[in-house]
C-alpha cells in the first residue's frame, strides 16, 4: 500500500484479519534493538535488554489474545531463546527483572511448572533482603498473582503456594520452595511483619527525590504483597482496607509536598504510586467478582473515583467498560463519560466512550438481527449512529485529537 506502521497497531480489525506487526516494521525494532545491544555496557545493557523481553512478551500476548496457535509457538521459541540468551551473559545472571520476564513469558506459553521453577530458581538466588529488597518484592509479587489466578475459590487458600511466597518473604531467611503446606504461626508471624512493614513505609519521610522514587514503587510493591496475602487469609474487606490506608496516605503526602514546594515537581513519583494502587485495588476486586458472588457497586465507585483522577488510564477505562456492559442501563455511563471528557485534556475518555457506544450499537443489532440468514432489522437502530458521530465530531475538535491519526483512522472506518 505504499504505507505501513512500524510495529504494531493492533486496534482495528479488518475483516477477521487483526492488524498485527508488520514485517518491515519488526525488522526495524529487531534492528535496532541489535545495533543499541553493542553500544551499550554494563546497567544500560541490561536496562535494554529488560525492554527488549517486555517487547517480545507484547508480542506473546498478542498471539494469545488473537489465538493463533502455530504463530504462538514459533513466537514463543524465539522470545525464549532471547530470554536465555539474556540470562547467561554474566552481568545479568542475578538481575532478579530479567529473571521475573522470563517466568512470566514461560508462564504465558502454558508451562506453568517450568516458571514455577525459574520463579523458585530466582527467590532462592536472590538471598535474604526480604520485603526490604525491591526486586524481590516485586517478583515475589508477581509469582503470587499468577498462583492466585489459578485458584477457582478462596476457600482453603491458606495453605496455597501464594500464601508460601507472601510468607516467605516476610522471613528473612532463604527461600525455601513449596512443600503442599503452610503452618498457621507463620502466617501470623507474616501478617504481624507486613503490618509494621507498611506502618514504617508510611510514617517514613524521604529524604531526597531519588529517595522518594525509589521508596514510592517499593511501597506499592509491599501493599500489593500484603493486600493480596490478607485476601487469600482473611478475605476480600481485610485487603481493600489496606489498599485505602495506603491511598489515603499517599493522597495525603501528595498534597504535603505540593504545598511545601508551591508546585507539582515535588511529588514526582507519587501520583504515579497512587496510581498503581489504585489499579491492583481494582483488579482484585475484579478478580474476587469472578470466583465469588460480591456486589458490583465497590467496583464501580472504585473505578469511577480512579478515572476522575487518572483519566488517561486505559486499563481503568477497559475494566469501567467491561463491567458496563453487564447494566442494561447507558444513561449512567454517559453521563460519567460526559463530565469526564469536559474536564480531561487526554484523549482516552474519547476513545473508550467511543468504543463503549460502539460495543453496544455490535450488542443492538445482534438481538435485533432474525435468525434467518443475514435479515437485517426493518428498524434500523440510528439513535447509537447519530450518537457514535457526534462523539467522532467533538473528539476530533479537541486539541488532542486535531492530532491523532488514529482517532481518524476509527472515525472513517465506521463511516465505510
């Protein structure tokens, strides 16, 4: 066609063809990835080499989520080879991050007891920093998540592999993998460390940026570690308290720093780890309302406050419109939609409510369609066609979307 784009734009479908990544744009990204590879020595190299496994992990999921099985496994041949090659160079076999890309890309690829067994490689390696080591927090947190999302009930969660890693981490001591039990003493000596952990995390007052930076994604590392351990112990209220404690601490730091400095650049990494609590905050309610009957409202007022805040977030979006179209009801939703893109400068609010009315128009003229072949309705249903254009009209007035070649892109392809 004369144009292609580098990469990948994988949001719109033609036909059943989605739009994947272009040969000549991988080309391009391989090619740069190489040549950057020779240049760069030491922590940068392997900075690199960290993007570089994330990249070829987008690349997995995109394969899983179109369910192309053979392109599936030839991708993840490639992903894992890069990944070990990774590994055995020599500054590189004790960083904990490529350690937790390359469990988590084995994790994806459906085998999951040889991630168990690089997780369990890289806890035992890592030696003994506990939750006071950033790496392995996050990797401890990461291990944890997976096993939860294996788990079909809470019930008898206490003793599961989750619960080993979150206790283990609290110890101190080497790891030691899971042996099919947890004591319950451990588990109260966990949950007494992940409380004076988190009350020293939050009376703690950094004491430069780069300080604060650091102790901001520790933090959100830890309440995700002891939210998610007194969700399988306690239950889903003990680790939704423990997610607002943090918030409302954090909201509240935020708003010290502004005041002391008179401007925003004090807080450079705070609304950053507000933001990700919010999101593990949102996600476990989500996941708790798969395994379990749990009313829907907390998710909602949930993810409506976090919108308010973090507008640009497109993972709050995808999960507010997901659970949207569960109510018959669009009244409510557009109208939060409405007061959002008032007062927002981003982009994303337009999109998601785009596509939000999108999704509803495919809903309408699915049940209104007889089962006759291909009969279209006799009514056709032009109140959503007339809305969907308006929002295309005002969206591509804005100042950010005057600019956004995919905006565009959507608002001609519906027009066809």
């Amino acid at each position: 066609s004369g144009f292609n784009s580098i990469g990948h734009m994988d949001t719109m479908s033609r036909g059943r063809h989605q739009i994947g990544h272009y040969k000549e744009g991988e080309e391009f990204i391989q090619n740069v990835f190489h040549v950057l590879s020779q240049i760069f020595t030491g922590e940068e190299k392997s900075n690199l080499a960290i993007c570089w496994l994330q990249y070829e992990i987008s690349k997995v999921i995109q394969c899983l989520q179109a369910k192309k099985k053979k392109k599936l496994k030839a991708q993840g041949r490639k992903s894992k080879k890069l990944a070990k090659n990774f590994l055995k160079a020599p500054d590189n076999r004790n960083n904990l991050s490529l350690w937790k890309l390359y469990a988590y890309l084995e994790w994806l690829l459906g085998n999951t007891d040889d991630s168990r067994k690089v997780f369990d490689t890289a806890l035992c390696t890592a030696g003994t920093g506990g939750w006071k080591s950033a790496q392995l927090c996050s990797l401890s947190l990461l291990y944890a998540q997976l096993e939860v999302e294996l788990l079909e009930s809470t019930e008898g969660a206490v003793t599961s592999r989750a619960v080993h890693i979150l206790t283990k981490l609290t110890e101190n001591g080497p790891y030691v993998p899971y042996s099919g039990q947890v004591l319950p003493v451990n588990v109260l000596k966990a949950r007494k460390a992940y409380e004076h952990a988190l009350q020293d995390y939050l009376s703690k007052t950094p004491v430069s940026d780069q300080d604060q930076v650091k102790d901001s994604d520790q933090l959100v590392n830890l309440v995700g570690c002891y939210a998610l351990f007194q969700y399988l112990t306690v239950g889903i209220d003990a680790a939704v308290l423990i997610y607002t404690q943090a918030s409302e601490k954090l909201e509240v730091s935020g708003s010290q720093k502004r005041e002391n400095t008179g401007e925003n650049f004090g807080i450079l990494n705070f609304p950053t780890a507000l933001e990700a609590v919010t999101l593990m905050h949102t996600n476990l309610l989500r996941f708790h309302m798969k395994i379990s009957v749990y009313p829907l409202n907390p998710l909602r007022e949930a993810l409506t406050e976090a919108l308010k805040r973090y507008p640009s977030n497109q993972s709050l979006w995808r999960s507010y419109i997901h659970i949207q179209r569960k109510s018959h009801s669009a009244s409510k939703a557009r109208r939060f939609f409405d007061s959002v893109t008032r007062s927002a400068n981003s982009l994303e609010p337009w999109l998601f409510a785009i596509q939000a009315e999108q999704m509803r128009k495919k809903l309408t003229e699915k049940v209104q369609r007889a089962d006759v072949g291909e009969i279209h309705c006799t009514i056709p249903e032009t109140g959503l066609t007339n809305r969907i254009v308006a929002l295309f009209e005002h969206a591509v007035q804005s100042e950010s979307g005057t600019h956004c070649p995919l905006l565009w892109r959507m608002y001609l392809n519906f027009m066809v």
